[in-house]
C-alpha cells in the first residue's frame, strides 16, 4: 500500500496501491501516520504509470454517506498533514496525478514530473472541492488556479509545467535521484527557519481552511448527492468502456 525508505537524510514515501494508486481511507491513513511521524525531508512518489489518480470512485458508490464522510475527513487529514509537514517535501510525479492524486503533489513544496497526464479533474465527475484541497491550490498556483480547477482538464507534462503544476521536467530515469538531490540540499538548511517560514507562507491557507474547521457539511451533501452518484456511475461505465 505505502512503501517507505530512508535514503540518508530523506525518506521516501511509495505509493503502491492497486492498479493506480487510488486513494481510500486506508491508503490515506497510512500516509498521515507515515508524514506525521517522520523528521525527514520527505519525497512522495507512485509506482507503474501513475503517481495517484485520485479518489478510489467504487469505494464511494459502494459505502455511501457514511464511507464518504470518513474518505472526506481523511483527505483533509492527509493533505493537511504534507502540506503543514515542516521538513521539506517533494512531489516526484511518475505518471498520472489526477483530482485528489494532483492535490496531494500540489501540497508538496516543489513538484518535478517525468510523464503522465495531471490534472484538477474533480469538476467533471460532479464532487466539490473540500477546503483544504481548494486552499492548498489556490496556494500552489496563485492565479493559475482558477484556470486549472474550473476546466477540469488534464495535462501533459509540458502542460502542467506551464501552468505552475509542476516546477521541474525530468526523464524517468531521473525522476527519484532528482528529487531526492533537492530533497536533500532543502533539508540542509535551517530546520527552524525551514519551518518558520512555512508557517508564514502557508497563514492564509490555513487561516481559510480552519475557518470551516467545524465542518465541510455543503461538500459532503455535494458529494453525496443523487446528481453526483449518477455522474460518478456515468465516470466509472465511461472508464470502463475504454
């Protein structure tokens, strides 16, 4: 499920999740408890073709209200926990990073990218955006996330570099030794002054999502409405028409 591996002064956290790495409350449950428990420079990647290509849509068709309340919560732990992580984090983006998959890059502090489609996707399916995941894009990529989130598209590579989803190409080859070598001279700084100035650039997200710290409740009722099941259905026959 989540495979991790210190390399030195950074440990590295792998995505090995089913076919693409969807993201459940499990999946995401290990990666709180693997980032919160961690005093290392961090690098998140994926395995095979995907780096994560979201939220694992069965799961919620199959659990209904009460799964999607627990997924919902355990997106924003897991977002919350890479984004605020103090040590810092790097997003080594293999291959497909869709809808919660993108999210998850885009918490980290920098983003390189080797292939693969990415992309704020959520729009299309019919599921609002939880607060924490809106906030940390609009903080990844200031005035390209207006864009990004309400087309609802994916993007190559060459896309995504454009448009601020990503800071850095790669060969695939290159992708992890890279991330690990800016992993690595990031960590070398100052632990406390690393820290500090995240706190201080990250004030307004956070600001914004403990706002709503009591509850999501009009994104649960879009996630769980009859509309959103249907387009959900229609998502998942469309995938597998392909």
């Amino acid at each position: 499920m989540l495979i991790a591996e210190d390399r030195d002064e950074v440990a590295v956290l792998r995505i090995e999740h089913g076919r693409v790495g969807a993201l459940d409350v499990q999946l995401l449950d290990a990666l709180t408890e693997a980032v919160t428990a961690s005093d290392r420079a961090l690098v998140i990647t994926g395995s095979g073709s995907s780096f994560s290509a979201g939220v694992d849509l069965r799961r919620i068709l199959d659990g209904g209200r009460p799964y999607t309340e627990e997924l919902l919560a355990a997106l924003s732990r897991t977002f919350r926990a890479v984004f605020d992580h103090p040590r810092p984090t790097v997003a080594a983006v293999n291959g497909h990073a869709i809808a919660g998959g993108c999210v998850l890059a885009l918490a980290c502090d920098l983003r390189l990218m080797s292939g693969g489609q990415m992309g704020l996707t959520e729009l299309a399916v019919g599921v609002p955006f939880p607060t924490s995941a809106l906030e940390i894009v609009r903080h990844a990529l200031g005035s390209r996330a207006s864009q990004v989130l309400l087309g609802a598209r994916t993007a190559d590579r060459e896309r995504a570099l454009a448009l601020g989803m990503v800071d850095e190409l790669t060969e695939p080859d290159e992708l992890l030794p890279r991330a690990l070598a800016l992993a690595t001279e990031l960590g070398a700084r100052s632990p406390e002054s690393y820290r500090l100035a995240k706190v201080q650039l990250h004030r307004p997200a956070n600001a914004a999502i403990e706002a709503t710290a009591g509850g999501d409740a009009p994104v649960l009722a879009g996630w769980t409405s009859d509309d959103t099941r249907r387009r959900i259905e229609a998502a998942l026959a469309a995938l597998a028409r392909r």
